[in-house]
C-alpha cells in the first residue's frame, strides 16, 4: 500500500510578516519553515498506522524549490519512507494541485493525505482540486482516520454533530485537528536515516496560471482596549453605543 502525503512548507507562525515590492510579494527575509501543522498531523497518523503493522509506504511531497528541501527531509527524519520535491515556485492552490495529481498518477499510489489549509494563506483548496482533477472521491477536515480493508475509514465533525465517511482506494483526504493526536518529533536515529534516503526531484507539468497576487495586506492594529468599571453601567452602554456602534 502507498500513501501520499502533502508536505507544506510554512513560515514559523513566530515569524515577523513582511511583503516587497510593492507589497505583492512575501518578503523571506529571516523567516523560519517549518512543516505545516496539519500536514505534520498527516504524517503523523499515517507514521502510527504503519508502526501499527500495516504494510504502508509513505512518500512525502512538496511543490517547492531547493529551499524546501529541508522540509522535506525533517518529513524523512520524522519516518516518511521517500520524498518527492516538485521543482517549481508553489505560484497559487491549482498549480500545486496540478503538480500533485501528475505525481499521484504516475507513482502507482493508494490515496493521499494533505492537510486541511496551510497555515500562510490558509486557503484549504489544494485536496479539493487535487480530488477534482483525478476524478476522485475527497474528504475534507477529518479528524479521524483508519485503514480499513481496501479504503479507510474517517470521522469528520459537521455542524451538530460527527460524521463517519467510508471511501475506497484511491481517494484524496485532508488532516483536521485531532488527525493524530500529537505530530511526531523526528530523533536522533530518524535523522540521521533521513540523510540516506531518496528524494527525487521532478520537473514541473505545464499549467497556465489562473490567479495572480495584486497586493498582500497585514491586519490592521487593534485599538487599545478600554476598561469599565462594572460600577458604571451607563459609561459602558455609552461606549457601546457611540464608539463601539453596536447598540
């Protein structure tokens, strides 16, 4: 059996937020990657389930130039089997997709795993396209998952409730929160056992480009806070009303 996972390569969410050139391009000056939580969450369960006895291949991806490469290779240190770096910028959600599924139909895998957004910009449409453009079943957000005969089964929350989803190889799922329980720490052995294996680098299928950056903006500052006393009711119905604007 073979799994894919998506690896995102993220700034620490510590990092200080810059953009250049007229703010339409992140600005990587000192930033710190780091593997995306929620595909660290991936790896993780898929890491466990093998672990478990379950004859599991799993090969890392990362649409990505060189400077992914160390991404990639914490992926190894952490327990992935291979890695596969597509040597391209990451430019927009279809153009990774894109990428993916070419490496998907071509690698002879079972299903891949993504995480459910990336935590720069957060998007979450990379499963759904990657899905979409193979033609295959996608579930999106779960928060379980176990392997289960020839597919898997998965638990997804929805309002109200839980969801159980049951899919056949092949499909696509993304990793939500509680996908594992805790993303693994890669050890001594692990990285030094990353050095020794394989990660291919592919060129890139051609893809036009349906979306372009036009400005990057930072939040903007929040407005010092007010205090109250409980005392004087009609001070703060006064705030709210006036400054606040929501009475």
């Amino acid at each position: 059996m073979k799994a894919l996972i998506c690896i995102g390569h993220v700034p620490d969410t510590t990092s200080k937020i810059r953009f250049t050139d007229n703010d339409t391009k992140f600005d990587t000056t000192d930033i710190q990657y780091i593997i995306g939580p929620y595909e660290e969450l991936g790896l993780t369960r898929l890491l466990d389930i093998k672990d478990a006895g379950t004859d599991l291949h799993i090969t890392a991806i990362n649409v990505g130039k060189e400077e992914t490469e160390a991404t990639l290779r914490k992926a190894l240190a952490m327990g992935a089997d291979e890695a596969v770096r597509v040597n391209a910028d990451a430019t927009d959600a279809f153009f990774v997709a894109k990428q993916i599924a070419e490496v998907f139909k071509t690698g002879g895998y079972d299903f891949i795993v993504t995480g459910k957004e990336s935590i720069d910009y957060n998007g979450g449409q990379v499963d759904g396209m990657i899905a979409e453009i193979l033609g295959l079943p996608s579930v999106t957000g779960a928060t379980k998952f176990e392997i289960e005969g020839n597919g898997a089964k998965m638990e997804r929350e929805i309002d109200g409730g839980k969801e159980v989803v049951v899919a056949s190889f092949p499909f696509v799922t993304s990793a939500g929160k509680d996908f594992a329980k805790e993303p693994r720490i890669p050890g001594m052995r692990g990285i030094m056992a990353a050095r020794r294996k394989t990660l291919d680098v592919k060129e890139p299928v051609a893809q036009v480009l349906k979306t372009n950056v036009s400005k990057h903006f930072l939040p903007e500052s929040k407005p010092a806070c007010k205090l109250v006393s409980p005392d004087n009711v009609e001070e703060l119905v006064r705030l709210l009303h006036e400054e606040a604007k929501i009475i």
